[in-house]
C-alpha cells in the first residue's frame, strides 16, 4: 500500500508528512510529526482526548483522516501558549487544580479556547454542553469548569484594556 | 499506638494547607508531560494482541505459521511462550493474587474464559502489518458453556471455569472445585435474635453491576529485553515496583534484570497495580531481539482488564424505637469474573464499619465468571454493600420518623469504638463529618416538585505500608526529593509542600522526582490512600535527617557542639543568634563531610480510615425517568488537606464516578457472553453537562500518626455516592430501586409501576 505524501499548516508552521491512506489525523500528529500532546482515549470520537481544531472547527483528530488535512490548518495543545507565554485558560488549570492525571488536559484546552474563541461571556451551562464532549475520570469536571469561566473573565478583562489602549 | 501519638505538628505552617501550582503542571497543560503511548525508542516494534471472541473456550491449538511469514512480522508469541508457574501467592497492587492467574489474565494458556482473553501476541514493523498478522492466526476452539451471573455460577450444575478451585473459608474444606473462591464471614453477637426483638426492621436484596475504572489512558507499555538477560520496561501505572515483581515472577526472571521507568500516568483508580501487557511485550521483545510497544485499544480495556464486581446483597438492619441500631444480618456475593480479584474482606469490613452495631452477622462470597478478572477500583469492595446498607439505614429512618442524620449520628462510630477486626478506632471524625453535613446549607435548602434529596455514609480503611523517600542537597541548598510513587493526581505538589515545611524553606526550592525501580528503594503501588501519608512520611523523615546534618554541619563550621545549633525556617542559629543559610551550608558540604542526602524506607503505622458523608438532590422526569443531579455536597474527614485543592479534587472525582455507578455504568453481554457496550458511547460515563459543580466540606480531624496529620483521603468518596443517589430517588419518588445502575427505563417503570 503506497503512502500519501501531506502538506498542511500545523500551529502556524508548514509540514510535510506521510500517511496510510486509511491513517487518522490524530496518528499523523502524533507518530509522523510526534506532537503527542494530542492524546487517543478511545479511537471512536467519544472521549475528545484528540481534539483538534481544523480550519476553524473543532474536531476529533481520530475521526479524522490524515489526508484531508492537505492544504488545511490545524491547531494543536502544543500551539496554544504563544512562546514561554501561558494561555489564560492553561494559567487558569493550574490555578484551579483543574487537572488531576492531566491526560484528558490538552483536548479540555483546546476545545475551551474554541469556546471562548466564539463565546466570550459563556454561562456555566454553556461551557458544561461545550465540553460535553471531552470525558474527564478524575475531577468530576468542577475545577475544570471554574477555571474556563475564570479564564473567560480574565480574557474579556484583557480585551477590555485593549480596547480602551486602543481609544 | 502510643509511640505514634503526641508527635503531630500544631502549626502554623508555611506551607501544609495552601495551594501553589503543581510542580509537573506546566508540563500537563502544554502537552509537553510523557505519558504511557507517548513514549518510543528508536527501532522500536508494534504488538497486537489476539482475543478470544468466546466466553469460554478450550484452546485446541493455535497455529501461527502464517502470520510469522507474513512481511514485516518479527515475532509472535502464545500462551506456550510462558514458563510453567507453581501456585503462589503473591502482592498484587492493592491485593494478592496467585502468580499463575496473573500469569494467563495476561495470555491464556488452555482454556479462555471472558470474551476478550489474550490468546496470542505479535509484534512487527508497523501496527498495521501487526493488526494484518492477528487475522492469519488461525485458534481451533472448543466452545465451552459459560456462565456470567454470580447466582447461577455458585450452582452445582454451572459451568466450572477452573478445576483447582476450592471455596476457602469453609469447613470442612470441600473436596469438589466450584466457581467459589472464597467464603468470608464475620459475627458478633446473636443478630437473629436482636433483629427479633427490633421496632424496626429493613430488609432488601440490592444488586449492582459490573462497571470500569474509566481512565482515559489506554494501557500501554514498551519493554526491551537484551540478548545478556537485562531489560527496561517504560509503561505508566500505580507501581512500577509492582511491574517489576510481578513480570519477575511471571517469567521466572531476577529483579535485577528488570528496570521499569514510571511514565505519566492518565488515571488508574486501582486498575493500573497490576500487569496485563508487560510480560508478552517482554516475550516479543526477547524473540524479535528489538524494543516492543504493545497498547491496547478502548475496547480491549474494557474487555481485558479489570473492572469492579458486580454484586448481589441481601440484608436486614433493624433498630430501637429510638433508632439505635439493634441487630443486622448481611449476606453478599461480590462477582470476580475469571479468577479470584479477594476484594470480598474489605466488603466484610467496610459493610458496617461506621456504625456501633453489639450483633451483627455479615458473610461474603466471591464467585467466578465467565467476564474479565476484577481489579480494585477505588475502595475496592466497599461502595457495594454501602450501597446496600446506606438504603436500609434510610428506610429504618423513614419507618421510625427519624432524621437520616440524627439515626446516623446516634449509631455512629467513635474514637475507641471497636472497628470489626477488634482493634479500637484511633482519632476518626464520622461524626464531625455528619454534624457538618447537618450544618451545610444544602442540608435544608428548599426541594421543587419531583425533587428528592438523598444521604449516605461511608469509609475506607485506607492504607500505610511500605514506601522510600529521598531528600538530598543540591550545591546552592535545594532540596531534591525523590519517591518510588507514581504521581497521578497532584502527589509531588504534596511531597513538595511537606519537604519544604519540613526543611524550612520556600515551595519553589524543592523538587520532586518520581525514581525509577533501580533508582531508589522499593514503595508500594500508590493505591488504598497511602501516598500522602506513607510515601509523606518517609519524604518527611528523610528532610528531618538531612537537618540533623545540616545542624552538625553548621556545628562543625562553627566548631560549637550540635545541640547547641537550631533550625528554624532553612537556616541553622547559632545560641549568639549567628545564622547560616541551607544554601550556605550545602555550597560548603564537600569539605563538611560531603554531600548531604537522606534516604528513608519504611513501613507507615497508624494510618486511619477515611469517613465521608455525601448528600445529592436529584430531579427525576416522570415521563422519561431521567434522572438529573441537581446539587452535591461531599464531605470528608480529611486528617489534615496537605493541598486543598486537590484533596477537594479527589473528592469531587470520588463523587463523580460513584454518581456514574448510580445512575448509567453498566457492563452488558449478549447471549453468547460477549460484551455490548466496551466503548465510551454506550459504556457512558457522566460528562460535564450531567453533572452540577460538587461542593466539598474538608472536616480536618488530624491523625496523630502523620506529621502533619494526614489521613488517605482517595478513595472514601466513592463509597456513599451510591446510596446518596438511590435515597434522592427514593425520597423523589416514594419508591426504592435497589438495582443499579437507576437508568431511565428502570426509573420509568418504578414510578409508573
């Protein structure tokens, strides 16, 4: 069986990879470009482990094929700090012990950053039926749910500032 | 327990009870922290294991000629690669279990006996051409008749899973195998007649499923055995010293020859303490001669490692007028799947152990079926039969007109009270945590229509046992602390907090490290709430000898004798109050005397058991029988919170599973014994949208025996939530439904019924 050879944008940056043509996106990150940041809770799209955003939209990468990530853009846990600089809701797990185990972490980040991306202001409810998807064993999901909130008031805080910077 | 009183440090502290961020937390939020299946070597294998589709089988034969031929295979390996074992007992995690049974949980060798069961192992150059290979193994099977519920598994005409089992705990000792490991029983008392002359009796028979741990990391593990006999084995889990011993004695190795790497570890509840994958990656490693990673997939975890038992319970609790409870009779079965998982004893001991009970008759057996090995899951055996008698103790509640907390408080156990081995309880706080749990809000907040508000006890024993800690100095003062206990929920945080209140100094300069198995003496798996207070209490031991040097040391610099130095705050005083700083004595320590390390291995005495107490509401649809948690309180008698944060943590994720138990977690087979539901979409566990935030109250009665006054705090909260939820629907409902899980059909049904 012959390989696909790939190219997509990965955190910004331009990468090449192959893949089986019946490869998930999710191996592809993880074997071909070793961003194993991404993790595999079940391999079926019920955990969210493997969250992704591709162009825009949040994805399990396991349901994904690697190939149609050709010409696309994808986002990963390892692109959400800018640099040495922490993103709030990453700061925000910290402070609130929102992790135990910290597996299920990166897909529960990267899937509230998408929130938050759309939905500034998100009522507990909202952020509770948007990470719905995302299985945490360890925390019950209180101090994960605090800490996107709270990370959502920091950044409305921030754009505030700028907004009046910018006036 | 003398020797062990008295020493407890009054505070206040500098660190114990704040919550700074976690040492190996940046490296979990960013997704740089190695977990199991994220590490590789170079020239590394892909295994794959096959598993029988049947639940009960003889292995004709197995041929594999074609998969070895097939390109890229390098080597396969079946139940005739192991070494014949002589039955032995041995520690396995939380528990014991004999060498051979472990040995064929991780591949069959005669017989299968759960749908799922290795049957065959290959390893080749890519997890494709390894999945490719498993469908050219051929397996002749004889199907044998196979038996899933416990009931008819005790039967004389059941279906015998093992010829060599005979039900221990019985006189005389039967000459016939059954499917019956084990009879454990315990009586005080005359609990037929107390029960005869009780106001009030309940009586009930409850019964729960199987249901999985559910950590999110998939078991994996890479092993590579040399041509020379020494291997490395880096697989995450509850103990690598346990990997070691156990895949040792599997395959008839020296420990010397088998080093394991503690990976981070995504969740383990008690199903990470054993071996599954090891040993066949060791077998493919030695024949391909390369390193091996083997991981299993969502469903062969939950077709292949160990859930809890499903149990049934038969009981009658019967109390005064006055609610005093008088007499109880208890009899359970707790189902183990295909080989013995001993976690009837604590069931024994957990049933009743909060309550002062003069007569009392509980038995316990633990019967083998055709489904997966049982494995701990958190308070291994005991949220079963609390389910059970947290039920009865709410209808003797609700028959004799008495507050469910008032019964409880009035029959509550004490310190001094007799727990049921005999031993008197030490400084336990059930009581502090009813009367908190009576004086929360949500204690008497107001209920809506369809609305029920449920509460239920519980404990766990918890656990010492041995541990190793290490403190040793780097040249500028930091204090390196290193554990042979894999941290899976926040333990270097707390190894930290105490090293640094211990030696004095800030949080930021300690730093912790998990050793591998050839890098620091033997611990115990972290399991049965021990971390915190066993590994604590050698990390703290080792930071005390290391002052002690760091007071000679100074003397010695001083040329003043030692007890004349004190250490107060990371700094040696001198009685003229001349001082010298850790760092400064630790850059001076080569020409002192050398380097200023500690290492302390012990067997941690006196730890207690953990008391919670849980109260749920719930809102029940009566046109769906949907059941929706509406608000939850735990509370716990804490010893004392090293890290608040993630003491509340445990018990809110405590909360949560058992709430899952309740309501949605079940194991389901078809009629030919396999398994229905191994994913997590139809195996469902609660997700944030089924669940309210879990308020916690943090009860600090602290434990003489620690230090700073720890007590296990892991695993009490998944024993009440089970009752918790089941007396919210009854109180919604008027009715009892003494099966679990409460899905929306059995709810329906109920209160149309």
């Amino acid at each position: 069986m012959n390989k696909l050879v790939i190219a997509a944008t990965v955190n910004g940056d331009p990468v090449e990879f192959l893949t089986d043509p019946g490869g998930s996106l999710l191996d592809a990150l993880r074997e071909e470009l070793l961003l194993t940041g991404t993790k595999e809770g079940c391999g079926s799209g019920d955990c969210g482990a493997c969250t992704v955003i591709l162009d825009g939209e949040m994805v399990c990468s396991c349901l994904v094929f690697a190939a149609e990530a050709q010409g696309r853009q994808i986002a990963t846990i390892e692109g959400v700090a800018e640099g040495g600089r922490l993103h709030p809701i990453q700061r925000k797990f910290l402070d609130h012990a929102a992790l135990q185990c910290g597996f299920c972490t990166p897909g529960f980040i990267v899937a509230a950053r998408s929130l938050l991306d759309r939905n500034p202001d998100p009522s507990e409810s909202e952020v509770r039926y948007w990470l719905a998807g995302n299985l945490c064993r360890c925390t019950g999901y209180d101090k994960i749910v605090r800490a996107v909130l709270d990370a959502a008031a920091e950044l409305r805080q921030e754009r505030r500032v700028e907004g009046e910077l910018a006036a | 327990m003398n020797d062990l009183s008295g020493k407890i440090a009054p505070g206040p502290f500098h660190h114990v009870g704040t919550r700074p961020v976690r040492p190996d937390g940046v490296e979990k939020v960013t997704g740089k922290a190695v977990f199991g299946p994220d590490f590789s070597v170079a020239g590394m294998l892909y295994g794959a294991i096959l598993r029988s589709p049947h639940a009960h089988a003889r292995i004709r034969g197995i041929d594999t000629r074609k998969a070895a031929a097939l390109p890229g295979v390098k080597a396969v390996v079946t139940g005739a690669d192991f070494p014949d074992l002589e039955s032995l007992t041995v520690s396995a995690g939380e528990s014991s279990g004999d060498i051979i049974h472990i040995s064929r949980t991780c591949m069959a060798h005669e017989k299968v006996l759960y749908d799922g069961h290795a049957v065959a192992a290959v390893a080749a150059t890519s997890a494709r051409i390894a999945q490719e290979a498993l469908a050219l193994i051929a397996v002749d099977y004889e199907v044998l008749p196979h038996v899933l519920d416990p009931e008819a598994a005790m039967r004389d005409d059941a279906p015998l899973l093992h010829d060599g089992i005979f039900t221990k705990g019985i006189e005389p000792a039967p000459e016939r195998p059954s499917n019956v490991p084990m009879k454990v029983a315990l009586a005080r008392g005359d609990a037929a007649a107390a029960l005869a002359g009780a106001a009030a009796v309940a009586a009930g028979r409850y019964t729960t499923e199987f249901v999985h741990q559910g950590y999110i990391e998939p078991h994996v593990c890479v092993a590579s055995w040399n041509a020379d006999g020494q291997a490395q084995i880096w697989a995450s889990s509850q103990g690598h010293f346990s990997i070691r011993a156990l895949t040792a004695s599997v395959l008839g190795m020296a420990q010397a020859d088998i080093r394991v790497h503690p990976l981070e570890i995504g969740g383990g509840f008690g199903g990470k303490t054993g071996i599954y994958l090891e040993p066949v990656a060791m077998l493919l490693s030695r024949k391909a001669g390369r390193p091996v990673r083997l991981a299993m997939s969502r469903g062969e975890v939950f077709r292949a490692t160990g859930p809890a038992p499903g149990a049934v319970i038969e009981l009658r609790i019967g109390a005064a007028a006055d609610g005093t409870l008088v007499g109880a009779e208890i009899d359970f079965i707790y189902n183990a799947g295909a080989y013995p998982g001993n976690t009837a004893h604590s069931g024994l001991i957990c049933a009743l152990g909060h309550y002062r009970l003069a007569n009392a008759r509980i038995t316990g057996w633990e019967v083998l079926t055709n489904r997966p090995a049982v494995k701990a899951y958190r308070a291994p055996g005991a949220p079963q039969v609390n389910f059970a008698v947290e039920s009865a103790l709410d209808d003797l509640a609700t028959q004799l007109g008495i507050d469910p907390i008032a019964l409880r408080l009035k029959n509550a156990v004490i310190p001094g009270d007799a727990q049921p081995t005999g031993v008197p309880f030490g400084q336990i706080g059930y009581v502090e945590c009813l009367e908190a749990a009576r004086a929360h809000p949500h204690w008497s907040a107001p209920l809506g229509p369809n609305q029920g508000r449920g509460l239920a006890g519980g404990l766990w024993r918890s656990h010492g046992g041995p541990s190793t800690g290490e403190v040793g100095l780097a040249e500028d003062g930091t204090g390196l602390v290193a554990a042979g206990s894999p941290d899976i929920g926040g333990s270097r945080a707390s190894m930290a907090i105490m090293a640094a209140e211990t030696l004095g100094v800030p949080y930021e300069q300690v730093r912790v490290t998990i050793a591998d198995t050839h890098s620091i003496g033997y611990s115990m798996v972290t399991g049965g709430s021990r971390t915190t207070f066993a590994t604590g209490k050698a990390v703290i031991e080792a930071a005390e000898q290391v002052i002690a040097t760091l007071r000679q040391r100074a003397a010695a610099m001083w040329n003043v004798a030692a007890d004349t130095v004190e250490w107060r705050d990371g700094t040696a005083i001198r009685a003229d109050g001349e001082r010298l700083s850790i760092g400064q004595i630790a850059a001076k320590a080569a020409f002192s005397g050398g380097p200023i390390a500690a290492s302390v291995g012990l067997n941690a005495a006196g730890y207690l058991p953990g008391f919670a107490v849980h109260i749920c509401d719930v809102e029940v649809d009566p046109e769906t029988g949907h059941v929706g948690v509406l608000r939850y309180t735990a509370v716990q008698d804490v010893g004392r919170a090293i890290h608040p944060a993630y003491v509340e943590g445990q018990l809110q994720g405590g909360a949560a599973q058992g709430i899952g138990w309740a309501l949605n977690e079940a194991y389901a087979y078809d009629a030919q014994g396999r398994m229905e539901n191994a994913g997590f979409l139809d195996y469902r566990m609660p997700v944030a949208s089924d669940l309210p935030m879990i308020d916690t109250v943090m009860v600090e009665v602290p434990n003489p025996a620690h230090p700073y006054g720890v007590k296990g705090v892991g695993e009490a909260p998944i024993v009440p939530p089970l009752a918790a939820v089941a007396n919210a629907v009854r109180a919604a409902t008027g009715k009892r439904l003494p099966d679990l899980p409460l899905t929306p059909d059995r709810v329906h049904a109920a209160v149309h019924g």
